[in-house]
C-alpha cells in the first residue's frame, strides 16, 4: 500500500508544487532517486542500475539532477518570489505526521516543507508553462448568451408536400391519342402539354362556338362557357379564336410545376370524364414528418429550427421550420408526429427518403445565460466543479451550482463570473492533483495554538 501511493505522490509531484524556488541542486537535498531512464523505479538512497549508471537524484519541487534522461522536467520549476515562511515539515508518504524542525522518516525520506502561502492557497495547482501544452490543458471563457438551447433528436421520412400534388384529368370522354409524357418521374411545368386526346363532345362544342359568333353573341357566349366547362384549355380557345378551324386532338395540359408521381394514361386506351391521367406532385418544399418522443412533445413548437441529416448525403445539413404539430399520439410507439418543411431549392430530396433530425429548443427560461462548455464542470455525483484559471499556471477548484444543459453547454446559475477562464481539457488531471494537496494539507496542519495544560475545562 505504502509503495503504490508512494508512486502516485511522485508521480504528481512536478505538477503539485505550487511555488517552487530558485535554490540550486548543490544547496538540496535529494528527496528521492529514479532510474535515470525514466522508470517507475525509486530508492530512498543512492543507487546503480544494473549497467553501472547511476540513478538520478529528485528534489522537493519536482526537479532533477544532471544526467536525466526520464521524460519529467529537467529543469526546476518557476518559482514565486516568497513563498512565506515555514509552517511545519510533513510526511513525506502523506501520512498524518508533521514535525516543526526538519527530519527524515524510517526509509531516509526528508520531510517536506510547508509554506505559509501554500496553506493559503489549499488546492490550486501550479502547472509549469512549459508543460501546459504538454498535457492538453485548454481553458474556454464562461460566457453570457440570450439563451442557452437543447437539440430534440427524431428520425423522420421525407414526402411531398400534399398541398401541390395535382390529378391532371380529362373532363369529356374519349380517346388517348399520343402522350407527350409517357413516363413515371418526368418533370413538367404549368400549362405544358402532357398528352392529346380525340373528344368527340369537345369537337362538336368547338365548331358549335364558331357557328354561333357568326350568328349570335349571346349564343357565342353560351357555347364559350360549354367550352370551358367542357376543360378547353384557355390556350385553345384563344387558337380556336385566331384561326377559326376546329382540331381534331385536344391538349390535355398539366396544372402545375413539378415531376409525375403516377402515370394511368395509355396511347389508344379510352378515358372517361372520371377517369385520371395523371398524378404529378412538386418537389420544393418538400416535407419531413418525424416521429417526436412523447416526453419531448412538449417542448417542440411551431415556427422552431429543425435540422436534418441523411444517409443519402453525408456531411451535408438540411435547415428547415417546424410546420405542424399533429394532434394525436401513437399508443404502441409513444411518438407525435410532426411535420418540418424543407425549401429543397435544388430538388435533391426525394420522397421516402430517411432523416435523422435535431430540433433546437430552448433548454432554460427566457433571459441571458451564463454558459460554459459542459465538459469543463466535473460533476461527483454530490456536487460539480469547475477549474478557474487564476493566472501564471495556477488553477483552483471551485464549485459552482449548474442549472440546464444544452448542446455542449451547461448554465451555470452560481459560482462563477462572466469573462472567467475554465479548463475544458485535462480537468480531470488537474482536479486529481488538487484534491490531493488539498487532502494532504487537510489532514497535515498542525493547530497553530496547542491547548496549554489544564485549559481544557476552561
């Protein structure tokens, strides 16, 4: 037991002097030996390796002797100007002994000094600059922003926007002649002619309206609204105007932009008034209708920004609106479906296709925030702290109350001040090291005033 938390104290000793001094090696005495290349190999004395070389002296603040080829600095920390003066002399192990004048344990290990200003400052760790980069130690400014949001996470599959789907039909009976689109998929676009067909009643209802503009107007206007309700496109009637010559085929033209979803026309088959031709859909916008968590319902709204993502595309993101929240509940999933429109400008979204979607809500009330990476607050379970940075390499723990959290981030409701430094890489280093010297000094201080003999029942 001895040996394994005797290896973590030396382990963190270059990290765990908080204000090292600018004493020389020729001054110090040795607080231990390590295998000069860097093993976990210790001794309490000078020592020789197996080849001959001799192991390399560590001292109090961390540093070493010449000579050193380990991996831990070679050089004495920076030290701080005074340190104060000397308090007491502590186990070098941790153990719960402290002496006022200098000594050495049963193993020959120097008790270890403490500094008026380190009692101070119980728990701040010192990490020399040079070893900042070393150990990934990365800082993030707590910041106030107007709110702080949470993602909803759904899965969702796309659709056409059942607003602009079309049946193109053919309001007089008759026969399918030739089919300018004659396939499932084709684009079309608003007035384009999609097939021709030979209508008997339209023909007639054409030659009729040319008759009657020669004979009577108020006929003329009567076979024109035949005409119309008939389903002559505008289109026609202004030819049939111009040229006053009845055709044989009619054109059959589609009623808005977008791309066939079901052809039902055949070149040569009969069609009745009834009967459709087509089905033609747009493709901007198009919609996602996703599955929503019952527990997350409530905090969806219309008019929130929802994202999406699919496998058809990876890496790219698709920005859209929550449209409409549906108003029932699966009993068997425990899903609501809402429903998100795309603007799908370029027209790559497909119906049918899979989405996973992130919705941004708002994770704390209305109001600024302030917010700091949530992988800077290091919680126990019983409480969370974060590490401030507190200037020249020093860092303390503070606790902090933490309210919601968001994407990434986390509400800090006390604790801490906007424009404060945490410590969102190797926080978890760090805060080891401070809880240590914070524990070894706890239990170490001696009580500055003993009680004199016999002012106990005083």
């Amino acid at each position: 037991m001895k040996v394994r938390l005797l290896s973590l104290v030396l382990a963190l000793l270059p990290l765990s002097t908080a204000t090292p001094g600018p004493a020389t090696a020729t001054d110090r005495t040795p607080l231990y030996y390590q295998d000069p290349d860097g093993k976990p190999a210790y001794s309490a004395n000078p020592k020789k390796t197996s080849e001959g070389r001799d192991y390399v002296p560590v001292y109090a603040d961390g540093s070493q002797g010449s000579g050193a080829a380990s991996s831990r600095s070679s050089g004495p920390s920076a030290r701080s100007a005074d340190r104060g003066r000397v308090l007491f002399y502590r186990n070098p192990m941790g153990l719960p002994d402290t002496s006022p004048v200098p000594k050495k344990d049963a193993m020959g290990m120097a008790y270890l000094p403490v500094y008026e200003n380190e009692i101070r400052d119980a728990g701040t760790v010192f990490v020399p600059p040079g070893r900042l980069q070393i150990l990934g130690v990365r800082t993030s400014v707590a910041a106030v922003q107007p709110v702080l949001n949470r993602s909803v996470h759904a899965t969702g599959i796309a659709q056409f926007d059942e607003r602009r789907i079309a049946l193109v039909t053919s309001r007089v009976g008759g026969w399918v002649e030739h089919l300018d689109i004659a396939a499932t998929g084709d684009p079309v676009w608003r007035g384009q002619v999609m097939a021709e067909i030979y209508a008997p009643d339209l023909v007639a209802s054409e030659q009729e309206y040319l008759i009657a503009t020669s004979l009577d107007p108020a006929m003329a206007t009567a076979a024109l609204e035949r005409l119309r309700s008939l389903g002559a496109p505008e289109t026609e009637i202004a030819r049939l105007r111009r040229t006053r010559h009845a055709v044989r085929h009619i054109p059959v033209v589609a009623p808005a932009d977008g791309v066939v979803t079901e052809k039902m026309a055949v070149e040569g088959a009969r069609v009745g008034p009834d009967q459709p031709l087509y089905r033609t859909a747009a493709t901007a916008p198009i919609w996602l209708i996703a599955e929503v968590q019952e527990q997350d319902l409530g905090a969806v709204r219309v008019g929130q920004q929802a994202h999406a993502s699919l496998v058809a595309f990876p890496g790219r993101r698709f920005d859209g609106t929550v449209d409409f929240l549906y108003p029932s509940v699966s009993t068997e999933t425990r899903t609501g479906r809402i429903r998100i429109v795309l603007p799908n400008a370029d027209s790559v979204l497909r119906a049918g296709m899979y989405a996973d979607i992130a919705i941004d809500v708002p994770a704390s009330m209305a109001g600024p925030v302030l917010v700091v990476p949530s992988s800077s607050v290091i919680d126990s379970g019983t409480r969370q702290v974060v590490l401030v940075e507190t200037g020249e390499g020093r860092f303390a723990p503070r606790s902090v109350r933490v309210g919601a959290r968001g994407n990434d981030e986390a509400q800090i409701l006390d604790g801490l001040k906007a424009g404060e430094s945490v410590v969102v890489g190797a926080n978890f280093l760090i805060d080891s090291e401070s809880n240590l010297r914070a524990a070894l000094q706890a239990f170490t201080v001696p009580d500055s005033k003993p009680a004199r003999a016999g002012s106990a029942g005083r």
